[in-house]
C-alpha cells in the first residue's frame, strides 16, 4: 500500500504524540520534499514534528517529477499540498492524507 501524506496529519498527530499511529496503521509513508520541509526545515523548534519526521526511518521523502503541475496548481493551493497531490498521483498512491 502506498500512502503520500501533507504536513497537517504529520504535526497533528505528532504533537498529541502519536505519530506512531501512521507507521501502525500503514508500515510506511512518503511524503514530498516541501512537507518535509515545512514539517521539519521550517518547523518550529519546540514542534515534536520536527524531532519525530526527521528520525523516522518509515517517513519516505520523495522528490516531485512533474514540476510543471506544481506551477499550475501553485495559484490554487500551497507548495506542501500541491506537491503531496503531485507525488500521489505520480507514485499511483491508494490513499492520501490531507487536512482537505
């Protein structure tokens, strides 16, 4: 099974403690260089996602081939959720975690 996620369940479930729930329910996860550096390169410093995603040898990061499909859907969406729908479709992934 391969599942793609955003940001949002990562900090979620991180900050309650539980980030763990992924890699229980799921063995792995991939997620896009933009979430991964909005969860843990741009992360807050006192953020347990940052200190979780980044030791998390399940969390799988992925860069995005399609470039130009993140262009087109910059105007709607930001960098993190866009690449995560990218990668998604691009790994042909069977689910997708969002705040959406």
């Amino acid at each position: 099974m391969i599942v793609v996620s955003d940001t949002t369940p990562l900090i979620g479930l991180a900050s309650i403690g539980r980030l763990d729930l992924l890699r229980r329910l799921f063995g792995e996860i991939y997620i896009p260089q933009a979430v991964f550096d909005e969860t843990v390169t741009h992360g807050r410093e006192e953020s347990k996602a940052k200190e979780e995603v980044s030791k998390a040898g399940w969390v799988h990061i992925v860069e995005v081939k399609d470039r130009l499909a993140v262009n087109v859907l910059l105007d709607e969406l930001d960098l993190g959720e866009v690449e995560t729908i990218i990668l998604a479709i691009e790994l042909n992934a069977d689910w997708v975690l969002t705040n959406g």
